[in-house]
C-alpha cells in the first residue's frame, strides 16, 4: 500500500503534535510513513539506554537518523544513560522476554518521552515499539498509559501499527531502505539469550553489527 491508498489516521482528541519514541529505524519505518501519509505533525525521540553495547547503540541511532533525514523530520537524540538502565533491572538479569525487566525498560524509555513531550509542548506520544510481534503489544500500551498519566493533558496513542498491512509495510520499508536488522532486542541480557538459541541451532554468534 503507497501513501496515496492508506486511510488518514484519527490522532486520539484529535490533538496535532506527536512525540515518537523510536527503538530503531526498523521498527518505526512504518510509523513514520504513516504518520506522514496522515499529515501529522511529529518529531522523533530516540531514547534507548537499554541498547548494548554503545557500537550497535549508535549503529541503530545512525540508521534512524539516516531516515528521518530524507523526509526533514525533526529527531531529538536523547541521552544514552545506560548506567541507569543498568540500576533499573539490577537483579531481573535472568528475567524472559516479555517478563519483568522488559516492563521496567519500556517503562524507563517511555518515561522520559513522556517528560520530554510534557516540557517541549506536546499533547501525543506514541512507540515504535509495539509493532514488533516479538513484544506483547498490552505490555507496550500499559506502560505508554502509564507513563502519560504522569502529566495532565498528556495522552499515549495505543494505535495498533500491526494491523491493516501495517506489519507486512514494516518489512517492506526495511528491505527498500536496507536497514541494518539487528539480531537482538537491544539489552546484553537478550543477546545472551540470542545468542544461546543460536549455539543449539549451530549458528554464528550475534553482536554489534551482527557479529562479535
Ligand atoms: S529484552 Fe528488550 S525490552 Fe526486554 S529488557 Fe532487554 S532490551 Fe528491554
């Protein structure tokens, strides 16, 4: 689907400015064309501390500024304070994916976004982060409600970016802008865990730039 055949995007109060948590180029491709396509006014935060080691942290920024470039869209770099996601999930190290520690992580990220758009003036957030089938969306959602009620007059958009061919156009826009696809959630606790599922199937280890 181009942007001509996509329906136009209802933003929740029918609120104008958008504050858009991105995770990587990949995750938020689809989110940003389709932001686009609706004429929403957006700007993209990239704030992600969870991301280890800092090589394929900048490796994820570069690519998603890679892209927002193309089309002038604003994109705030945040902070890469990754000691304090090291205190947050002291002690959920051996935690699964979808458990504990990936709701203090989203928590924390969309914390700050929610802060950032409370000082700079805007009335939206939303994330990249739940168009992945990796993560469960209810999670994603709970913590983007949590973290606007924080402020009044701040609402979380809990749009579902997988639906209407969204996830299929994620994939596409990845292919067609080759963006590096990493092969980890972010944390050296989920390349640990990649890392063993590759070992039993006899595959290379992964890491910053899909290698060692
Ligand atoms: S697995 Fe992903 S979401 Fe969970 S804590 Fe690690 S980086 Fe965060």
């Amino acid at each position: 689907m181009n942007t001509a055949t996509r329906k136009p995007l209802p933003l929740p109060g029918g609120h104008g400015k958008v504050l858009l948590h991105s995770c990587c180029a990949t995750c938020s491709g689809e989110l940003i064309e389709a932001m686009r396509a609706s004429a929403i006014d957006f700007t993209i935060f990239f704030y992600n501390p969870n991301i280890h080691p800092v090589q394929e942290y900048e490796l994820r920024k570069n690519e998603n500024i890679r892209f927002a470039r193309q089309f002038g869209i604003a994109f705030v770099d945040a902070d890469y304070d990754s000691d304090n996601w090291f205190a947050r999930a002291r002690g959920m190290e051996h935690e699964p994916e979808r458990g504990i520690r990936c709701t203090m992580c989203f928590d924390m990220r969309l914390e700050r976004t929610a802060l950032y758009a409370h000082e700079h003036g805007f009335a939206v957030i939303a994330t990249s982060l739940g168009i992945s089938r990796w993560k469960n969306l209810q999670q994603v959602n709970d913590c983007g409600q949590r973290a606007a009620s924080r402020y009044p007059g701040l609402t979380y958009w809990d749009h579902n970016w997988r639906k209407d061919g969204g996830s299929a156009r994620s994939i596409e826009i990845a292919r067609r802008e080759h963006f590096y696809r990493q092969e980890y959630c972010g944390c050296i606790y989920s390349l640990r865990e990649a890392n063993a599922r590759r070992a039993a199937q006899g595959r290379e280890r992964a890491g910053p730039g899909g290698k060692d």
